[in-house]
C-alpha cells in the first residue's frame, strides 16, 4: 500500500508518524512545499518575539527522523499541483530541480492547511508587510526588525529613500489568536503597537463583554487599538515608512506590517480534483476523515469540522484538533475503526501576563443558532485561596442548558490558574456534563493552588441555584422596570454606584425589608453577585419577587460600555 | 426548626451558610470549641512559615458575617459535652463562663473534625512539642520559633536549665501532607528539619515509587528524612533542648517538635450517644449525611465516605469534600434531595518548588483490594511545548482499568504544570471517562501552557496503546527472562547503562532485526518509553515477541532502588 500525504505540520506529520507505528509495510510518502516537515507554527510569534531565541527550537521533529525513525519518504520543497482521483494518482512539482512527475497512491492524505488571509489591497506587497505562517516567514520579519539603521539607511539611499531607522512602530491587521500573540511580541521588542481589527472585538471565537476586557488589557499595556476599522490600502511615504490607510480614513504610520487577517483553508487542489467542499469553505470529511472522493482523506486546517457542543459545521485551525485527525486518519488508513468527535475550540491565549482561554459555545454561536435553551453567568472566584499571597480574581463566563443544566461553554480571563479551570471545564464538556456534575466536582485544592470550592465548583454551583429556583437571574442591559437594590457597604457605593439603586448594606437588609417593594420586582446588586446572592434568598423567602444581577458591579463594567 | 452544629470550619460552617441561604426561617446555633466560627486550617503551616503573614488572613468568614448576614447563633468557646437523641437535646458547656445548659433540637449536624494523633509517648508534653490544628497552635508555634535568644535565656534560667539560642533544629514527626507542608515552612524560616515517618515512604496516599521522587526532592532542599523509623518518646536534656528518640535507637536533637503523625476522627460524643462508627473509625452515615440515629447528621473529617472508585469506605481529611458535605446536609435538613457521590481524594502538596498531585485510586491500594483488572504507566511529557522555554519534565503515573478502559487513578509530580492534569483527570474520573476519552480531550494549548498532545492525551494514548495490543508492557522489577533491548544513543548508554541490555539505537533497529532473538521475549528500553514504543512497533510487526518497559530509563530510577 502507497500512502501519499500532501503537507506536514501538524496534521499531515502526525499521520505519516501514527501511520507507520500502525502499518509497518506501507510506503508512506510526505510531501512538504516548505523546507520543513513538521515546524512549531504555534511558535512563530514567540521567535519573532525573541522568546524562543533559536529557530532550531521550532524543528521538533526533522526530516531525519522521518526518514531514519518512520522511513517516510520525505520530498520537502515539492508541492502536489494535481490530483488523479480515476487514475488515483498525483502530480508532484519538485521547487529544487523543477521536476514534474506523476505519482500513484493506494491512499491520499491532504493535509494543506490554511493561508493565511491577503485581501488584494493597494500596496499589500510592498516591503515590509508580512504574513506568520512558515519558518521563512518568521526569519524574513525577524530580519526586518533586526536590520540596523545604517543598514536601512543604505539600502534606503540606494533605493532613493531618505535613512530610517530601525523599525519601531508596527501595525497589526487583525485581532485574532496570532495578530495579538504578534502585538504582544512586537511590543515586547520595543515596539509600539496599534492592531487595527475590522471587527468591533478582538478574538472573534470570545463573547464581545469579554473581549472587551481583552482590550482593555492590551490599552494597558501600550498597545493601540483601532476597531471597527478597516485596512483600506497601504503606501510607502517619502521616507520610506510605511502608512496604513483605512476605510474611516485614518493613516496608520508603519515601519512594519504584521497582516494577522485570518486563514482560509487552502482548498484549490482539493477543489480541482472534485473535492466537496462546505459551506464554511473547508474540505468537507467524514468522521474518519474521507473527503467525498474514494481512497482520499483530509486533516487539519483545511477540513470543515463538526462543533461537538452546536452540531454546526465550523473551521477550526488549531494543532491539537489537527494531531488528533492525522492520527485518526492514519487508523483508518490502516483498516482501524478510529473516529473524530468533533471539536469543541479550546484554545488559550498569553497576553502581557494574562492569560484568556475559553471552551464550548460561545453565547453569540447559540443566539446566531436560535438556540434559547441556554443562560449564561458571570463569575469572579479567586485563582486560589484568598487568605494566601498572590490571589488574582478570575472572571469566568459559564453558558449552560437551561432544561437540562448541560454544561455549553466557559470563556475565562485572568492572571493565574485561567487555563487550569478551562480544562477541567473542556473535559466536563467532552463527557457531557452538568452543572450539577459541576458543583460535585473534587479538584486540587491548597490554598496556593485553589479553593475549598474552586472556581469550577462555582461554575456549577452558581448555575445550579439558577437551574433550582434559588436565584432568579438577570444581565446588565436587560433589566426591565426592575426596583434596583444595592446591598454593598455605603463605601463600595460612594466609590462607585448605579443610578437609580437603592442601598442598603447586605447585614441590614432584613431590618428594612419594610422599605422594598412587593409589587415590583427587585433587582439586587453587590460588586461580585455573591452579598446578592444572598440577599435574593432572604427576600425570596420573604414574599418579594428578587433577581440577582449576574457578576454584579464586576460584570457592569464588561456589559455597559462606560 | 431548631438546628444545633457541632463544630465550625469547613464543614459545619458551610452548613449553616448554607441552611441559611435555603431555610431564611430555622434557628440555626453553631457550637464552636474553639474561639473562631470558621477558619482557614490549610493555611495554618504557611502561617507558621510567614507566608500568610497577618492571623487575621486566616479568618476567612468571621463570627460577624455569620451573626449579620446568615444570622447564626454563633457560640464559640462553648463545647457540645453530651447528646441524648432520646431527648433530642444536647449539653453545652460554655468555656468562658464554665455555665453548662441543655438545648432541644431538631436537627443536629456533627462536624466536630479530627483530633491530631498525640500517641502517649514519654515527654510528649514536654514544651517546645506542638501539634497543628487551630490558630492558637499556630499563634503558639510562631511565638515558640519567634522568640530570640535572651528571652529563652532568661526563661531557662529561670527553669534551672542552660541559656537556649533561638531555635534552630526541627524536628517533624510524620511526613504526610501537613508534616511535608511544616517541614517546607520550617525550612522556610531557616531551620534545619528532619522527618522522622514511621512507614518505609513520605505521603502515604502516593504509591512508594512516587513518594521516592518526593523523597529525594526534600532531600535535595536539606530535608533530611528518617523513613521506617518511629518515635519511642522525647527528653529534653540538660541545656534545654529536646531529644526525638526512634524505636531504632537513633536519637534527633530538636529544638521544636512537629507533630504531625495524622488525624483521627472525633467520636467520642458520637460514640456516646449511640452513633454508629465504621471500621476505620469514622462516623458512618449514608449519602445523604444521615448517621444511624434520626435527625443526626455528620459531616467533615469525622465522617467516613464511600471511595469514588473503589466504593470503600474512607477516611478522607479534606476541606472540599467536608465543604460539599456541609451543604449537602444543609439541603437535607432543608427537604432537598442532595446526595454525597463520594470522594476521589484528589489531593496537591505544593513542595519547594515543586508540586504533587493525585486523585482516584492508588496501586497499593487496589492491590490490597485483591483488584487484578488494572494496569499502570509511567509518563515523563513536558509541562508545556518543549520548544517554548521553561518546560519541565512532568512525571505521571496512570492506573486504568484494563476490561475496559476506564480511568482510575494518577499521581503526577513536576515544577509546573502538575496540579492542572490532575484536575482534568479528576474531572475525568467523576464523570467515568475511559482512556479513549483522554486521547480525544481538547485541552488548551498554546507553547507557554501546553502541547498539541498534552500530557492529559498522552494518558489516554498510551494506555490505549496498551489496550488495543499495540504495545504490550512490562514493568521493572517483573521483568522476567526478556531479552533486555536498549534503542537509546550509545552516549546516553554510556551514561547510564542496564546491565546486561544489548544496544540498537532506534534508527538502527530494522537494520539490525537479524541481531534479535525470535525465540525470547524482548523487553525494550530508552529514557522515557517513546522510542522504545516506536521500536516495539517495528518489532511486534516484523513477528518478534516485544515489549516496551514502560517509563525507561526515568521510571527505572523511581523502581529500582539505587
């Protein structure tokens, strides 16, 4: 058997690897455009950054343990320009020497990826723009920001420029995963950052009140956001810099440009030889990852897969999704029943300190789907025990079935212990569970690891009150009439309170139950919703109508723009 | 409805916040022995140790929110001395006042904790001796460890003994959690520490070859250890210092002494009044925190509780269980329907620098169960991307069961990284995942946290591997007649080598099939146990008879005593 897989990385080389532990015999044939069969993209930002110092950190696994460990046939700089699927054969350009040839396969893995995203605007090639998807690419930037001004101004002079210096002002298209992994890094050489986001939030797959808070951590450390704007073109001034033009006609001045747009799923090939292709644009595969044609399967980045929480059809470019459908294609190639469960899109995010991670539907794919069976909560428990030095506030947005409690989604935001929470969540989706699995749960707990009732138990504990009956909910921007109720000390209020509410201290509310109304419903609010919390049960279980307002002055400030 | 609660802290005081929060109308009085509603004891040992600095850390919620806000009827200083179900009445003897009175109740909760073991040995109230349970003790401690060296002097002179210089030596017996926690924190404050445990291992709920790691880690922070060895009884000799005698002859000068031999649970009022107490000497109660006599309920680290996976009954001092059991209780007495589904032990020990963690089943454990239908595997992954700086060697011990599947235990150790996996296994265990649902979690990843295959997938892929026949193990110390196989480089044989094991680098192994014997089982080695996985491929699939030892040459130097 002659398995051929178009593309390494990550999906494409877990498959050849997995492929020949399970198939000792097959020929396994890798064909890689770039120079590399397998590199650490996760890591390109950080080597550009300068934190990974060494490019040959991100060759994890090389050409010669393909060749000597795995004995794949290993044709790096080679590109598949034509696929067959009658004469299952494929048609390979060497890029070294030329060379066309034409190929048989008993099996065609395609694992392409995606591009990333060039939009055909004025002046997307001139120098000093760039894309972060190859080892090359990185180089090519690291070298752009490394040149000295007596290089530059040479090189200026000669091409009739005025000298530059060194670049120092960078613009960064797009404020997805890599756009802000690449702010950051520019940032942390010294750069001075302004991201410019189509979109009116950064990171796209988080809800808006919570990416707002992203942006407002990025303002804090320096970085300049203009979003809600988009690139219009780019030229090059008089001087040699760079300006970026967008469509509210401001100009971004740019020694260098970072394009961080998005990926599309490289499907031209897939395409050309008859592929399906989905709605979303990625091939489309089965769960054992076949395409639509017989004998060819498709990993990674350039297949549509399904949401394990919503069912939808989605485009997921993440490596541990891409690893495990190389792995799966590989079994299936060799005769095993393995299947793809789909993805639930867990990915995290280091930014200046803070870490932002999420799993699951987010609230904006429900409502986008109609769905109206789930309720969301905003939560701020510690990262760890409060008494111990170090404890940061998390915030944790938990999305759930209202019906039947099923945990659908968290996103998390914070300091410390962010994605620890995130995981546990991911595996509580993955095994279908509730928030009353939640509450139930048995974590790590000391006090500079957690929480008695760590924030995961909350996550469950809080929703489960809602689930109950025990605390009515409602959210900032959808408060009716309601009679609102401050119960925070007259301290927290005069720092900052809520027009209209009404204050009394939580520890005086059952003195003064006299002066709430029981012909309207109350709407309690405290700093975190916990003193509301508790105050919605006395009143509760004193004959008034009281709605807790979820994650308090907290989630105000994420909710009502200031 | 009158509900009586013996004893604060974690369980019984979250059952009073709680019945409050779902009772607004029962009378609810909380007994409390000592001078404090509620307090944070897993804090206690980095109090001691000047991590949590101020006492007033340690009170997290305080008599005033209790009075204030869940309007509880706090006594403290005052001890339930007698309970007579007949009646439904207990005996309060109040400490301040010496006043002893009678209350009717309804219900009663039990939490009164458990009782530092204080063997009868001679001089084990010999001062300087001290045990680690409540915030006097701590006070006393840091007094005992504070004072400087004229103070000591004027006080021994006065006792007729020899000026003392501040203390310097400690002494800790018992190397369970708050031994190891003191022992870190008397390290801390610049003491010198032995541990004197009388089992042959540090953290008993580890399984020995885990504990050896954590062994050697004290050792290597100064910690010296006295495994195997117990105390016979202290002096204190003729310029005041204390003297630890073992029963093994071995005599620790000791200018403190920590006691911290373990707990037993507090049954002595439930004893007398008739409760029913299990075989390991805990109060027994159903799910539903019910003891055997009507209206009593038990909570905390009194009470026995069912094993998640093994369903023994156990002893289980911790605070998050005794924290859902308080409320579980709470909801019982309310007329809910809330049920304790039992305790995984998930556990963490933070250790100077480095972190241990556990949950589920242990090997010795299921081993003393007559348990045959599990299997283990040693893992040594990254914390995160080892491309990215700063990845430390995780070490992973994972029992599953071998009919199935199903997940039973793991143990993990490491700098960085530890305590997360073990909450996502411990999430998986609750919700009864299988291996196969490891190989398939997402979790996050991005190179600062993680890996595409994180350790959490590695502790599903490998079992699997081993499930699904792919890759059959053997563990040292059961090696039997193998052909011993050693695929590392020549350079790390030279190194460290295995007696007698013939070395084929794993390039070289299809090169070299001719060299190996058909006719024995070959047992096949490397560091970690992935490239002895990649060559036990080759060779099952080329007919040879091959296995790989699971964990290398890193599980071998946990295994293998040295």
């Amino acid at each position: 058997m002659k398995v051929i897989i178009v593309g390494g990385v990550a999906g494409g080389a877990s498959c050849a690897a997995r492929l020949r532990r399970v198939d000792e015999k097959a020929e396994i044939v890798l064909v890689e455009r770039g120079p590399y069969v397998s590199y650490a993209n996760c890591g390109l930002p950080y080597h550009i950054g300068g934190v990974i110092e060494q490019e040959s950190s991100l060759l994890v696994a090389t050409e010669q343990l393909f060749r000597a460990v795995f004995t794949v046939d290993c044709r790096t700089r080679c590109e598949v320009t034509g696929i067959s699927p009658k004469t299952k054969t494929v048609e390979i350009k060497n890029h070294a020497t030329g060379e066309v040839t034409t190929e048989k396969y008993d099996k065609l893995v395609l694992s392409p990826g995606a591009a990333p995203i060039r939009p055909p605007l004025p002046g997307i090639d001139l120098p000093g723009i760039f894309s972060v998807r190859t080892v090359p690419d990185a180089k090519a930037i690291r070298e752009w920001l490394d040149r000295g001004a007596s290089e530059l101004a040479e090189e200026q002079a000669s091409s009739g420029f005025q000298a530059l210096d060194k670049p120092k002002r960078a613009v960064v298209v797009g404020g997805g995963y890599i756009g802000l992994e690449m702010a950051e890094n520019l940032a942390h050489r010294g750069l001075e950052v302004t991201i410019v986001e189509m979109l009116d939030q950064v990171m796209a797959p988080l809800d808006p009140e919570c990416a707002r808070l992203v942006a407002r951590h990025l303002e804090q450390n320096g970085v300049r956001l203009a979003l809600g704007d988009a690139v219009a073109g780019f030229r090059q001034n008089a001087n040699g810099a760079l300006e970026v033009h967008t469509k509210s006609g401001t100009v971004h001045p740019a020694d260098v440009v970072i394009l961080a747009i998005g990926v599309r799923p490289e499907t031209e090939l897939a395409k050309a030889a008859g592929l399906e292709v989905g709605q979303r644009g990625g091939i489309r595969v089965d769960e054992q990852m076949r395409t639509s044609v017989p004998d060819i399967f498709a990993v990674g980045d350039a297949v549509e897969v399904k949401d394990f929480v919503t069912g939808e059809w989605s485009l997921i470019p993440l490596a541990g999704p891409a690893n495990r459908q190389g792995r799966i294609a590989a079994d299936v190639i060799a005769g095993r029943d393995a299947r793809f469960r789909g993805t639930q899109g867990t990915s995290v995010l280091g930014l200046f300190g803070a870490t932002v991670a999420m799993t699951g539907a987010n609230e904006k794919a429900l409502t986008r789907l109609g769905d109206s069976d789930h309720e969301k909560m905003y939560l701020f428990p510690n990262s760890h025990a409060g008494y111990y030095p170090g404890a940061k506030t998390l915030v944790l947005k938990v999305i759930f079935r209202k019906s039947d409690g099923r945990l659908l989604g968290a996103q998390a935001l914070g300091r410390d212990g962010v994605e620890k929470r995130i995981d546990a969540l991911a595996m509580a989706i993955q095994m279908g569970a509730t928030v009353y699995d939640l509450e139930e749960a048995e974590l790590c707990y000391a006090p500079q690891f957690g929480s008695a009732k760590d924030p995961v138990n909350f996550a469950g504990m809080a929703p489960a009150d809602v689930l109950r009956g025990d605390m009515p909910l409602v959210h900032w921007g959808s408060l009716g009439n309601g009679f609102l109720l401050d119960v925070r000390s007259p301290q927290e209020v005069a720092t900052e309170g809520v027009p209209g509410a009404v204050n009394i201290p939580l520890p005086a509310i059952r003195a003064n139950l006299a002066k709430l109304p029981r012909d309207r419903e109350i709407l309690v609010i405290c700093r975190s919703a916990v003193r509301a919390y508790y105050a919605t049960r006395i009143l509760l279980q004193n004959g008034f109508n009281a709605r807790n307002i979820s994650g308090g002055m907290l989630s105000r400030s994420m909710l009502v723009p200031t």
